[in-house]
C-alpha cells in the first residue's frame, strides 16, 4: 500500500503505522536496528532529525521502500542515451 507524503508531518505517523502494521513493538524495531526503544520513539515524534540513510535503513527495516514518484500531468519524454538518468553529467 502507498502512503503518499505531502506533509513533513505526516512521515511520523506513517512511519508509526508501519510499524504496528508489521507487529513491531518500538523495542523490537530497536532491536532490528541496533538502537534503543528511546531512539525509535524519538524518530517517531521528529522522524526529520534522520539523514536520508537513516530514513532508508527505518523504511528498510520495515520492510518498506522510498518512492519518488513524478505527478506531472505531462510526462517530459527524454532522449535515448547510454546514461542511467535523464539528467546528462555534471548538471548536478
């Protein structure tokens, strides 16, 4: 199921969410991770204290993904090219 995010918000309720989805106590989370039930409750409360790694290794933990999806109503088409995005080098 998606949990679409347009609120910062609302990542701490999701991120509860799926946790109890999963029948993880915040200890057992913990544990999954390598930290404490005090470090869960507090990503919990203010989840936008974790780096993107960490955000991803929570998600991961959860058996949960990150998807950046593009809601453009048109689609831009990019050219075929030997690069893995449509972004040419150097332009970030």
């Amino acid at each position: 199921m998606d949990y679409p995010l347009e609120l910062p918000d609302q990542l701490a309720q999701h991120l509860r969410a799926l946790r109890k989805a999963r029948g993880l106590s915040q200890a057992a989370l913990a544990s999954k991770l390598g930290l404490t039930q005090s470090r869960i409750a507090t990503i919990e409360r203010n989840p936008a204290a974790l780096g993107a790694g960490q955000l991803l290794r929570v998600l991961s933990a959860l058996d949960a993904q990150l998807v950046l999806r593009d809601t453009r109503a048109a689609k831009t088409v990019y050219p075929e090219t030997t690069q893995s995005t449509p972004f040419p080098a150097g332009e970030w």
